[in-house]
C-alpha cells in the first residue's frame, strides 16, 4: 500500500491573462483571498496524506511569481515540494517536462492537476487513489453534464439539441499508474502528435483503458472574469468561516520545561534548526529541547497532558523523530478546540553552543513551524553563570510560555 504517489501541478500556461483588480498576471498567480490561486492548489495536494511529493510546471519567465506562491503554501510541508521545473510551448509538453522529473524518483503513480482549479478537495483526490489501488491504469475526474447542450448549424441559422446522455465534463487531477502515462505521452511527442488538450486524451491515443471517477461542481477551473469572481466569492466564504479573534476571548497561558544531556555529537538541534557543535543532545527523539518546552507549554494552555501523554518515549515509532511533528500535533489539537496560538516566548539556558548568532534562525523556524508570524515567537538565550549541569556544560535546559486564544465553551467561565 505504500505506493508513492506525487502530484504534478501544471502552471505554466501563459495564454489568458486576468486582472484582480491590482494585477495583470498569469491566472495561476492572481490573488484569492490571503493567497495566490496556485498556492491555494499546492496546499490541498501538500496537505494531502498519501501525497509524498509536488511537482510545479512553471512557465519559464515566472520563476519570481513561482516562489512568492511556495511561500504563501502551509508551513510544514517544504519536503514534499520538488524545485519546480520550466514547462514547454504547450500544455501536453509541459506536462511530459514534469513527467520527466518525477521519473527520476521512483514514482508509481502520479495525479496531474491544473493549477487553476484552486477549490479541488482530498475526497475527489482520495477517490482517484482508490480506483488507482484497485488497478486502474488512468482515472478521469469528471462531472455528469446537466444543462442542456444546443449545437449550432453551419447550413442554417438554427440549433440543434445535443443529446446530454452519456456526457461528461473533464476535471482535473487524472491519476495515472506511472511507467503507463509516461510511455504514452513519450510516445506520443515522438510521433509529433503535441496538442493533446488532456492526459487521459493522451492515454486513450495510447490505448490505455480510462475510467471516470466522480469530480465535484466546486472543483472548476479558472478561465474567464466571471470564475474569478465565482472563485473569489467562495473563497471569502471559506475564509469568513474562520473564527474572528474577537470571539476567542477565553485567553490560557501554559509554561513548559526541558532539559536534555549532551552526548559525544557533530551538532544539535533546537528549535529545528541544526546548530554545529562537538555534542549532541541526547534522547529518545532528535531530542530538540527548544520544541519540547514549547509544545509542552502549548499542551499545558489547553490543558491537554504533556508530551509524553501523546508520545510515550517507550514507543519506538518516535526514535529518532523529528520534533516538529509533536509541536504540529500540540497545534493541531488546540486548531481542533477552534482556537489559536497567540505567541510563544523560549529561554534557552545553556554556556555553549552560543545562541545569539542563530536566534533569528530559530525565531524563523518556529514560525515556519507554527505557521506564524515571525513578530509572534520569542527566542532568548542565558547561560547559568558556570552554576549547575548548565553551568558545567551537561545538557541544555529550555523554558517556554506559549499563549493561546479559545472560544469560550458554554457553560465553562473561568
Ligand atoms: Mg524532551
């Protein structure tokens, strides 16, 4: 069941060129709400469980636009991005430019999607994977057409009704079984046939068998004025729905502590961020002090136990782990609560590794982490004045307060 699975994201079309009212620019970079349409999609496909890797086609003059949308994407997720790659003179061969990247990484199956279809969601992409599990060589995401179809006459001046029985209309992302889809699209330049409009068109040409698999209404894509204004009156919609801060008036402070011993080592780890240094801090996990306090601060806010509660040491699931993923889980249960994180401040009490050179380092990565902004984390550092194990050198201690906002439950005032 462990199949890798990547989705290749197309955006580097050039052709319809919109305006939001501030910007004249390709569709896929137009602002939707907080962000721009192509880092809507790459989140839902980052976000996404069972995706391991993303791959953005670009258009070659767009690498500027490209990394100003990676860093409106969700923070957490930079593993999975691959460094986009430049797309060709059309669709089809923008696509077989990303096929070619993912080839080099073992993919088994890959989902192409078009950047402008911000508003597709992981049950339209889980029900692409299942029929892919099952077998399938390459699933068509599609609608069941409803309105009624005229078709104009050339002879005359008028139309015909266009039996709808049988019609679908074509989303995206297409799921593929890897080797298959890039056979068929290599094949397919070599016999110079380079305006496929789709990849399943490419996989029929192919010979491949392509199955449907239900899309979803809301999943369309951005191609005139209107949709624009369509996307962005969804999107207010979904962002309205977001508590405002002024209903999360219950606010908890929590306090965490930490401490780790060093052992013989290159570097250590605080606050995610690998910090040269001839020891290493010793523990069970990669033994990040820095996270440890705060996600312990942030459980004690909601007075959610501590992290050994959710992460019991003696679970060998977390050897070695990287500590980001007990402070997103710390997170993800005060989100759960319809709360947020409103700050998080960390001493560090320590001689050595000297701390003031990579403050900002940590302050960045604990944002990044938290998905905050930077202005809302807090990093100091102290030594212990040569007292105590810190003052001898043997481990490094961490303290941290994180303030979080909740809505107030009914019938629990403080
Ligand atoms: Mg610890």
């Amino acid at each position: 069941m462990s199949n890798q699975v990547a989705a290749l994201v197309v955006a580097a079309g050039r052709g319809t060129r919109m305006s939001d009212g501030d910007h004249d620019l390709p569709k896929q970079y137009l602002r939707l709400g907080s962000k721009s349409v192509l880092a809507h999609t790459l989140d839902v496909f980052l976000d996404h469980p069972r995706i391991q890797q993303v791959l953005t086609v670009r258009h070659p003059d767009d690498e500027t636009l490209y990394e100003s949308a990676i860093a409106e994407t969700n923070a957490g997720f930079e593993a999975k991005l691959i460094d986009a790659v430049p797309g060709g003179a059309t669709r089809q061969q923008s696509v077989f430019e990303g096929l070619r990247e993912l080839a080099k990484s073992g993919i088994r199956t890959v989902l192409i999607h078009d950047a402008a279809r911000p508003f597709v969601d992981h049950p339209v992409i889980d029900r692409v994977l299942r029929q892919l599990d099952d077998g399938q060589q390459a699933v068509l995401t599609a609608v069941p057409v409803f309105d009624t179809l005229k078709r104009t006459r050339e002879t005359d001046t008028g139309l015909e009704t266009v039996d709808r029985t049988g019609l679908w209309s074509a989303q995206t992302p297409q799921g593929f079984a890897f080797d298959g889809i890039f056979g068929a699209h290599s094949r397919a330049l070599e016999a110079g046939r380079a305006d496929f409009t789709d990849d399943t068109a490419v996989a029929e040409w192919a010979g491949l068998g392509v199955v449907l698999s239900e899309g979803n209404p809301d999943n369309f894509k951005i191609t005139t004025q209107g949709d624009l204004e369509r996307a962005d009156r969804r999107i207010q919609m979904m962002e309205r729905d977001r508590p405002s801060l002024a209903l999360l008036a219950d606010i908890r402070v929590g306090n965490g502590y930490d401490v780790h011993a060093f052992e013989d080592g290159r570097a250590v780890i605080l606050g995610g961020v690998e910090i040269p240094h001839d020891k290493r801090l010793k523990g069970h996990s990669d033994a990040d002090v820095v996270l440890h306090a705060i996600t312990d601060a942030m459980l004690g806010a909601i007075a959610d136990g501590d992290i050994g509660t959710h992460f019991p040491p003696s679970d060998p699931t977390w050897k070695g782990a990287s500590s980001d993923q007990f402070l997103k889980d710390a997170l993800r249960r005060v989100t759960d609560l319809g709360g947020q994180v409103a700050h998080i401040d960390v001493t560090i009490v320590c001689e050595m590794p000297k701390i003031g050179p990579h403050r900002e380092d940590l302050r960045n990565s604990i944002a990044k982490i938290c998905a905050l902004p930077v202005s809302r984390i807090s990093v100091k550092a102290t030594t212990s004045e040569r007292l105590g194990f810190t003052g001898r050198k043997e481990g490094i201690a961490a303290l941290s307060s994180v303030t979080v906002r909740l809505p107030f439950h009914e019938g629990e005032t403080p």
